[in-house]
C-alpha cells in the first residue's frame, strides 16, 4: 500500500545545520517520554534523546527498574540524531517510582500498581497565537505547566495526554512569516494561482528547518521540559501541529503543491518527536492503521482504554476520518475490549469537542462570504477573459489594476482584507468547518456516536471525550432524553444509561481565551439540546452548569462555559467513577488555579 503521503522529490543533507534566526539549539532539550501501552501487567514506553550526530554512538540511559528492551537510531537532521530507547517495565501490586539517568541527569516517574488506573493530567492548546496584543501578560506557556508540575510533585501523574495543538507552527513563531518563501506563497495575488506555485529544493530545507527548530524550542520551555521527561505522554495532532486549519481548506488550495508537502515535513516531525516514530515504522508503535493514519488505542490502567483519534492527515473539508478508517478503528477497539473484559472505562480523545454549543447564523454567513468570494473571483476572472481576449487572460489580469487590486483582495488582505484570514477564505470559516457538529460533518460524528452508544451497551463501558482547541473550558455530556431538566453532579442520573457519555472541554494550557462575546453568543443556545437538534435517536446533549461562580468567587450570569486558561485532570474512584477536574488560571496568574469537578460514574 502507498504511504499516506508522497515521498519527498528532494533529499536534504542530514548534517546541514538548520539556521532560522531566533530558535534555541539542542543542548537544552532534554529526554522526551512517551507511554506506549500498559497490558497484562506490563507497562510499555521509550525515551527519545535528539543529540549532535557526533554523540549519536555514545548517548545512552540507565533505568532503575525494568530494562531497555532496544536501542533504535530513528533519524538524522541538521546535524542531531534521535535515538529512541524502548523501555519494559513490570508492574507491582503498588505503584513504583522508576528513575533513569542521561548524562548527569536523573529523571523519575511513576508505574501505575497491577490493580490501578493512572492518574492522568490533560491539556490542550499549548502555545500563544501570534494575533495575541500582549503575550507578556500571560506569561506564556509557563503559568499553568507551573501549577501542573506543582500538582505531579504532590500526587504524581502517570500519563500525560495532549489533547492536539502540542505546538503552534503559527505561533509567536509563525511558519507563513518566518520562512521567507512561504511568505513569499501568501502574497501571490490570485489564491487560484497558488496551487501553480512549485516546491522546490529550497522549500524542502526551510520549511523542514523551521519544523525542526520549533519543536527544539518549545520542548524546552520551563516546566513543559520537565513534565516531557517525567511524566509519560502521549499526543494527538490537531491543526496547529500543522498549521492553522490543516485539511479544512477547499481543496484546490488543500492539494496544492505548498500544503501538501507541508503537511508531509509537519507529520514527519510530528512523529519523531511526539510519537518516537517515522512514517515507516509508525504501526509497528503502535499506529493503525498503517500507511492509512496515525490513530492509537492503549489501556491507561487496569480498567480504563484511551483512545486517540486522526483528525488531520486524511481530513478533507467534506470529511474528518475516511470510512475505511473508521472500520479498522472500530475492529481494533473491539478487540481491545474483547480480550480484557475488566474494561469499565473508555476515553476518546478526540481533539475538537464531539457536544458543543452550534454557531450556527455565524456558520452560515461566513460559509455565504465564502461562496460569494468564490464566485466573485470567477467573475473577475471571466470578464477580463471576455473583453481583452485578444490580450490572452494572464496578460489582461497582470495589467489590468481595478482586477489587481480585486484579486490581492481575494489573497492576503486588499479589499477583503479585514474579513479574509491569509489563505483566501473567511478568518473563522476554518474553525468552524473543523468542528463535529458543523453541518459537513454532524452526520460523521453522529455514526461515530452511534457506534460508542451501541459499544458502552455491549460492554458496559463508560465512554468520556476528552477534548480541546475552542479556548474555552466547560463540560458537557450525551444522555437519554427525557422529561427531566435536572442535573446530578453525582452522576446518579445516568448510571444506568448507556448513551450517557460526558465531554470535556479543555481550554487552552497556553493560548488566550475566547473574547467574552464568544461566551454570550454560544450562551443562546438551549442548555439542552433536544434529539430533534442532536440528529441523534433517543439522544439529547447537554452543556454543565459548572461556572455558577467565576474564579475570584463573583457570580457569573454566563455558567455553562468560562473564557479562562486551563489544564484538567481525572481521578479515578475505588467504586470505579471518575472525578473530572477543570484546573482553572486564577484572576491573579501566580496564585494557583480554581479546580471544578464532575464525577463520571460507572455504566452499571
């Protein structure tokens, strides 16, 4: 089968240093740690160390406990080679803490015992965007990875889950802006133009450098570094992994020459450096379905499955996961399920919310000036065709300065320039078609909730979404519809309900909030959405109202959803329920955050 995207045309020189101006170099980054799998008493992982080429031979590490099952040399690029160390280690009735050394440094993280489910810390949205006016405000990245650390010190997590958006290529470091020559794509007059534009040798090496060196920077920022290397992880890709609204482009701009072999480099350092992987040997880590995505299924603890789902590399506009997919995702979750009946938990990361508040009127008009710039174009485009035809039509629009100035408007900026975002379409247009619930993909997503429905009856799992990217925090969940508006914290209500299955809206851990005119216009729809809305049989959705008061104890007329930064947690319960814990910033950024809590019971 041909691999999931086109090889490259050009082979770089892996000893060419990478020098982009204002990136950190490698001797900061220190070891990465991934959770592989935990099985059958035996937890599963690796160690990623990305040293110069020149140490490659010597770089190794020491475990206390358990072994190094392989010592694997992945890649070389720029000059830094990365060598993943697969680790082994046997679970005991309680949990242990494991150490390992690199170099003079000694790092810890803790084993979950035989008969325990991980405590499991969540984030999302981990970085700042670069239309935030004052990052300095916010600290960066680095306020609520400080209050995480501070937490795992005290009670230690065992996993680490990201939730998409591990790193933003369109961040304080921009891809489109820093590497000149796709700065160079953006200002291509006519968007139609830009599928023409070529990849070259050069776009080769400085988009791949620019991958490169962001991942080295920002892996090392303080206290993300360290919960990289002592607290075991494991990521989905969401767009800005990629770039902003990957795979929700029309596609005469989605195939284009530029995002194609984009979105090949930003895979392949995805895996590198988020999965300890390449695209070659991607399922043999545990990736399925080979050469056909990067989805994975692990147990997480002695009674709790995870499951992270591929919303990027197959996206289209039209369609977040191929259907050929979804079959091998749901064969595989059924196995998992059949050899391990103690199963009573299921989490699905699912990157975008899977039950939201619907934009809906937003949706449609920025979808009506998506069509209407579309249109205008054409237009544009044919009448300068008809009425100087003896010019030849690339002659006519070159000289023509009324179709110029049109055209640059349907580009980056001009005459729409302050509705259209820097590929073409409506600034939000992307967000919106990335979402479950938008109307090119409620029809996926209720097949999907159907399938888990008809799975959590079978199996009497309770199924949870962990999910993020909207910058805004809150909870949510499915249930059986019924008469009843009220809602027990406790779960009481639906411990008995198969279709009951909770969301979690995780904020960002890094990127500014949703503006409080977000909050009030998803605000106007129902708390409770009725089936007739959901599209989904015998199935209502609900948003929590958690935030009846705000962080510094005022009330708050707004309670389903918070504009605040936050990370999230899960404990799991002796009587198998799970407390869900928003971990939300506090009005003064060094005081420690404001915890709201859910409880997920079991499916009884």
């Amino acid at each position: 089968m041909p691999p999931l995207f086109a090889p490259a045309e050009f082979h770089l020189d892996p000893n060419e240093p990478a020098t982009l101006p204002g990136f950190k170099t490698i001797a900061g980054l220190g070891p990465l740690l991934r959770l592989s799998d935990i099985s059958k008493g035996l937890w599963t992982g690796s160690i990623l160390l990305t040293v110069p080429s020149n140490e490659a031979n010597s770089a190794t590490v020491q475990v206390s406990t358990g072994h190094i099952k392989n010592r694997t040399v992945l890649a070389t690029f720029a000059g830094a080679t990365f060598v993943r160390f697969d680790l082994q280690i046997n679970q005991t009735e309680s949990a242990q803490t494991v150490s390992y050394k690199y170099k003079n440094a000694k790092y810890e993280f803790v084993v979950p015992g035989t008969h325990q489910n991980s405590h499991i810390a969540f984030f999302s949205c981990n970085g700042l965007t670069d239309d935030v006016e004052d990052p300095a405000a916010f600290q960066g990245i680095f306020p609520l990875w400080r209050d995480l650390m501070q937490k795992h010190r005290a009670t230690p997590f065992h996993v680490l889950v990201g939730g998409g958006d591990q790193i933003y290529m369109d961040g304080q470091h921009h891809l489109f802006k820093e590497v000149p020559l796709l700065a160079e794509f953006l200002e291509t007059d006519d968007i139609a133009d830009r599928k023409k534009v070529q990849w070259t040798q050069k776009h080769e090496r400085s988009v791949s450098d620019f991958y490169f060196q962001n991942y080295i920077s920002h892996f090392q920022e303080p206290e993300f570094r360290d919960a990289l290397a002592c607290i075991p992880y494991t990521f989905t890709c969401d767009d800005h992994d990629i770039f902003d609204g990957y795979g929700s482009y029309p596609e005469e701009i989605r195939t284009s020459p530029v995002f194609l072999n984009t979105g090949r480099i930003a895979h392949y350092f995805y895996l590198l450096f988020q999965h300890h992987t390449t695209v070659e040997h991607a399922a043999s880590t545990g990736l399925f379905p080979e050469n056909r995505g990067y989805n994975w299924i692990k147990q997480v603890g002695a009674n709790t499955l995870s499951m992270g789902l591929d919303v990027r590399s197959k996206r289209t506009e039209q369609q977040i996961i191929p259907e050929d997919v979804w079959a091998d995702i749901w064969n595989n979750l059924t196995h998992r399920l059949d050899a391990n009946p103690e199963i009573r938990h299921l989490l699905v990361v699912a990157t975008i919310p899977v039950t939201y508040p619907r934009f809906g009127i937003v949706d449609e008009v920025l979808e009506g000036v998506n069509t209407v710039q579309l249109g205008l174009r054409w237009l544009i485009r044919k009448g300068v065709e008809t009425f100087d035809c003896t010019r030849g039509p690339e002659k006519s629009l070159e000289k023509n300065a009324v179709v110029v100035e049109l055209l640059d408007g349907t580009g980056h900026g001009a005459l729409f320039g302050n509705l259209l975002g820097m590929h073409g379409q409506p600034e939000l247009r992307d967000d919106l078609v990335d979402d479950w619930v938008h109307d090119f993909h409620i029809k996926e997503r209720n097949i999907m909730v159907t399938k888990l429905q008809e799975i959590a009856a079978k199996y009497r799992v309770r199924i949870t979404f962990l999910s993020g990217d909207v910058h805004i925090c809150g909870m949510g969940r499915f249930r059986t519809a019924t008469d009843s508006d009220e809602f027990d914290f406790a779960g009481n209500d639906v411990i008995n309900d198969h279709r009951a299955m909770y969301q979690l809206v995780s904020s960002g851990i890094g990127n500014a909030p949703a503006p409080d005119a977000v909050i009030t216009l998803l605000h106007t729809n129902g708390r409770i959405l009725s089936p007739h809305v959901s599209e989904l049989p015998e199935t209502c959705e609900e948003m929590i109202e958690l935030f009846t008061k705000d962080v510094d104890d005022t009330e708050r007329s707004h309670s389903r959803l918070l504009p605040r930064r936050n990370w999230a947690s899960l404990e799991f319960r002796p009587d198998h329920s799970v407390g869900m814990y928003l971990h939300v910033e506090n009005a003064d950024i060094e005081k420690p955050t404001v915890p709201y809590a859910v409880a997920i019971p079991r499916l009884v």
